[in-house]
C-alpha cells in the first residue's frame, strides 16, 4: 500500500503535538474508540472459537474464513486502538521506534486480509467449476499450508519495502505522523503486487462465480421438475451458492472499504493530501475487521448457532465439539 511515513521526533511532539483538554467530547471518543476494538476482538474470536472447536465446521472454505479472522482479531488487538488514538488526538503521540512498529503490523496484516480475501475467491471458484476434482485436490491441510506460506511471503515483502526505503524517511516533514514514503518505483511495486492484482483476482473470479451459480440455479430448477432421486446433489448445488452469496457480501464489503484508501494514496501523489482525511479512510480499512463478523452474524446460521453455544459455555461440555451447527 502506498503509506507516506512521518517520522516524529520528541521534539516534534513537544511544539507540534495540541494538547486538549478533558471534555465529555474527548471522554466519548475514546470510550467509542474503546468499544469498537473490543467488538473487532470479540466478534473475531468468537469466529477463531467456533471454526477451531467444531469438527463440523472444519473444512476448507471456512479454514480460510478462520485465517480471516485471525488477521482481523489481530487488527482489533494491534492496530485499531493506537490508530483510533492518533486520529482522536490529531497527532502521533508515541516515539519514532513505536511507530515503526506500528507501520510493519498493519502493512503486514492489511496485505494478509486482502490476500486472504482472494483466496477465498480463489476457492469459491475452484469449488464452484469443478466440485469433484476440489473434493479431491483440496483439504484443510492444504489450505493451511497455502495460506500460511502466503503469509510469510507478505510478511518477507513487508520487510523488504521497510528496509529499502529507510533512506527516505529523512525527505518527510514533521509533525506527528507515522507514515512511510515510498520511492516512486517500490511505490508502483506496492501498488501492482498489494492491490491491483489481488483485486483483480477477487473481481474477475467473484464475475465467474456468479455466473456459474446463475447456471447452478438453472439446473437445480431443471432437476426439481424432472426428478427427485437428485435431491442430494441439488442440495449439494444449493448449499455452494449460498456459500458464495455469503461470501460475496464479505468480499463486496472489504472492496468498498478498501478502495477509498487506494483511490486517496493515489490522488495524494497529485494534489496535498490532509493527514486528517487520509487517517479517515485509512481508519475505513481497518474498520472491515470489525464489520467482518457482523457480516457472519447476520448471514450465517451456524455463527449465530456457535456463539449461543460459545456464551452459555455449553462448549465446556464432554464432546461438545461434535454437536450439530449446521
């Protein structure tokens, strides 16, 4: 992503940094900012509870929605809180060490939340257009090797873009920023490798995938009225397209949350870009780890199913991993 980092100094922060005073405005923002990561958190690991203690609901498909929330439950832990209190106070109280480490978490798991998004696209369509052979080929232990050498890959190029661009840090202005700057080439890099191409997968795949659930729709009406000794595989045809209905909504989701910060950091490069208003959309990105759940609640009977089960801690019971939720 095309961040541009303010390195601060405790010079900066001493003539830069407005101090405000204790008001019920002030008070409100960061209970707000309070409430909103512990909805990020909880919401996320109810998902990491569910998918991890019921054996029903240990597939491929949902493996890659339980790595999804890992990185969104890691958000809500490591990123919303500090970037809710930069926004609030208009200026980046913390030192420059504390930055950067702030800069490598939430490059690192933005870049791991869009490219998990992909390849769930990836899998709703592999399951979609060939079903037998996915059957075959994909299983969670696949899924989890996949999606783990994924992560250490972004995890490798985050690094890369850190270290290749320390140089840089020294052409950015104060005050109270945490932002980095890229050079013009790691800038397109970035560009291409962390938005352009995984969006485009989801986009061009989710086309494919709703073209193929309309023609899954066609041939179940077709099976109905001529017979019904395939209602196993039209149950089967049924259950995938809801799955990618569901799965859709995530991904047009993250998409609207996504695009207004790509679309800013490329207008930055042509006109001045307030801090403000690029903290904003930058917020709007990580906010997608806390609708992501919401999303689950609402269009997933088992979610609703697991959390009854996780808050009455009926989970706690001898083979509770084995009950029904589906």
């Amino acid at each position: 992503m095309n961040h541009t980092e303010v390195n601060q100094t405790d010079h900066c922060l001493q003539f830069y940094c407005p101090e405000r005073s204790v008001s019920t405005a002030y008070v409100l923002l960061y209970v707000s900012a309070a409430a909103v990561a512990l909805l990020t958190v909880c919401g996320n690991l109810l998902v990491i509870i569910s998918v991890c203690h019921f054996k029903q609901l240990h597939t491929p498909t949902n493996m890659l929605v339980l790595f999804l929330a890992v990185s969104d439950f890691l958000v809500g832990a490591l990123v919303i809180p500090i970037a809710l209190i930069w926004m609030i106070e208009s200026c980046w109280i913390f030192n420059r060490g504390f930055c950067i480490n702030f800069m490598l978490t939430s490059y690192f798991l933005t870049s791991t939340s869009i490219y998990n998004v992909a390849l769930i696209a990836v899998d709703r369509y592999f399951a979609l257009s060939n079903p037998f052979l996915y059957t075959k080929a994909v299983s969670v232990n696949t899924i989890c090797i996949v999606v783990l050498c994924d992560w250490c890959i972004l995890f490798s190029y985050d690094l890369a873009v850190h270290y290749f661009n320390r140089n840089f840090e020294s052409l950015v202005m104060c005050p109270g920023d945490c932002f980095l700057a890229l050079d013009e080439v790691w800038s397109l890099v970035d560009l291409l490798f962390i938005f352009v191409f995984p969006c485009a997968v989801i986009i061009i795949l989710y086309i494919l995938v709703f073209i193929i659930a309309k023609k899954h729709a066609t041939a179940i009406r077709e099976l109905n009225a001529r017979t019904q000794t395939s209602k196993k595989m039209t149950d089967s045809m049924k259950s995938e397209r809801k799955a990618a209905k569901v799965l859709g909504i995530v991904v047009s989701v993250f998409l609207a949350c996504l695009f207004p910060y790509f679309i800013y950091s490329l207008l930055g490069k042509v006109i001045e870009v307030e801090v403000q208003a690029f903290q904003k959309v930058l917020i709007l990105v990580y906010l997608n780890s806390t609708i992501n759940p919401v999303i689950y609640a609402l269009f997933y009977p088992w979610f609703r199913k697991c959390v009854k089960l996780v808050l009455t801690l009926q989970i706690c019971k001898k083979d509770s991993a084995l009950m029904n939720v589906l």
